[in-house]
C-alpha cells in the first residue's frame, strides 16, 4: 500500500469540472472515453474503484452543474455491466446500500481516479507500479506489490 500511497500523491488529478462540466458534449466525450476504459477492465473480469465528484447529484444530467468543484467527494465500486432502456450501464455497488443506480456513459465525466487489481491475489515482491489510463484514469498493477 505504501507504493500505491506515493504514486498517488503524484497523480495529476483529471478535472471534470474544468471544461467538461461547462459543456454536455465534452462531458459525454469524456465519459464514453472513461467508460470504455472501464468496460474493458469489467471484460477481464476485474471490478473497478471510482473516485468521483457528486456535488449536485441529485439535480444533474449529463454534467456536473458545480463547474467549481475541485476534488473527489465519493467512491463506489463498479462490478459488472447491464443493459437499461437499451443503453449500456454499469453495475454499481454503494456505500449507502439498497438498490445501486446503473451508471451510464454520461456520468463518467465526473471519474477523477479508477484503479483495479491487474494480477492475482498473491503478487511477489518488488514495488508497485501506477500506469495512467485513458481518460485520466490510473491503473495499480499489483504484480510487483510484496508484502514486507
């Protein structure tokens, strides 16, 4: 973890709220770009992590509508993929439990962070490595993690 610790501290954090907020194009640009980096890892069989901004969630569409919002405020797991009204969604498990909404390309916009699991659950020793991702989004590889 402490590999993972000090790569994060030099992440440079994607800003959904910067361009992408102030325009529903370049959030669904954004977002379908985000969202097939995570399609893929679900496709591997690797459930994602995801740090996103929620300020206004409730009201909201297709875009953030605090275009000020500078930070991750929530984090959710994405663990498989449906299909709701005929769009592609993504399957969602929450902190707050209960029936977890699907979370649609539209929404990706808002992702500062991802990471997922890219080796088995007993990797050998060495250092960590972070490899950003398309989209802003960062991958752990977990292969050269060791417990010492």
């Amino acid at each position: 973890m402490a590999g993972f610790k000090k790569a994060e501290a030099s992440f440079s954090r994607h800003k959904p709220t910067s361009d992408t907020a102030k325009d529903p194009k370049l959030c669904r640009a954004a977002g379908k770009k985000a969202g097939a980096w995570v399609r893929g890892q679900l496709e591997k069989g690797r459930p994602v992590a995801i740090s996103m901004g929620l300020g206004g969630a409730q009201e909201w569409g297709s875009q953030p509508d605090d275009p000020d919002l500078d930070d991750s405020n929530h984090a959710f797991l994405v663990t498989g993929l449906a299909e709701e009204k005929g769009k592609a969604t993504m399957l969602t498990r929450n902190s707050w439990g209960g029936k977890n909404p699907g979370v649609g390309e539209d929404r990706f916009c808002r992702i500062y962070a991802a990471a997922t699991l890219t080796a088995p659950n007993d990797p050998p020793a060495g250092d960590g490595k972070v490899t950003k991702a398309p989209g802003g989004l960062y991958e752990l590889d977990v292969k050269n993690l060791a417990r010492k």
